[in-house]
C-alpha cells in the first residue's frame, strides 16, 4: 500500500511539472509586465521606448536579467512573478527588448 502510494504520489508530482509549460515574453509581457512598462509606472521604462531601454540593453541580458531577479528601484524581485523561471524572464526581457528597437 505504502508503495502504491508513493508511486501515485511521485506521479502527481511529474505530471504537475510536466503540465507547467514555459511561457513565452509576449505571455508574460502581457499579464505581468504591463502592469508598470506599458505606462511607465515608478519609472519603469515604457514598452516600445527606444531612448529608454538603449542604455539598458547595453548592459546586456545577464546584467538586465540580475537586476530582474533581484529588483531595481520600485521594481520588486521578479516584478511580482515569482513563479517565472529565469528562462522565462530572459524571454520578457527580450520582447521588451525587442520592442524598443
């Protein structure tokens, strides 16, 4: 019985994760990063605004990705998503990114 249980168990928990397919940028641009970028919010730099996100981009996505994680000014950790993979941020830094040129 315990090991019928322990299978199921450890099933459920693959399937879960298996069921969680990564999210695209423009996904995640639109349910969470549009909260602040699309308006600018606290300083955000707007989506599309190549004079904003220039000296960003700059920095390069391993820079852009670590301040993402961590947050920048009025920008909390992960921008609220603390669900999102690091591959998953990466691709909402680039379809901003993306955006401004």
């Amino acid at each position: 019985m315990k090991k019928t249980l322990l299978v199921a168990a450890a099933a459920l928990m693959l399937s879960s994760t298996a069921a969680m397919a990564e999210r695209s940028g423009e996904e995640l641009y639109n349910t969470k990063c549009s909260v602040c970028h699309a308006a600018g919010v606290a300083g955000a730099p707007k989506f599309g605004d190549a004079a904003a996100w220039a000296p960003r981009a700059e920095k390069g996505m391993d820079a852009l990705l670590a301040t993402s994680l961590t947050g920048i000014n009025a920008m909390p950790p992960k921008g609220t998503c603390m669900d999102c993979s690091d591959e998953e941020m990466k691709s909402a830094i680039q379809y901003m990114l993306d955006a401004a040129k």
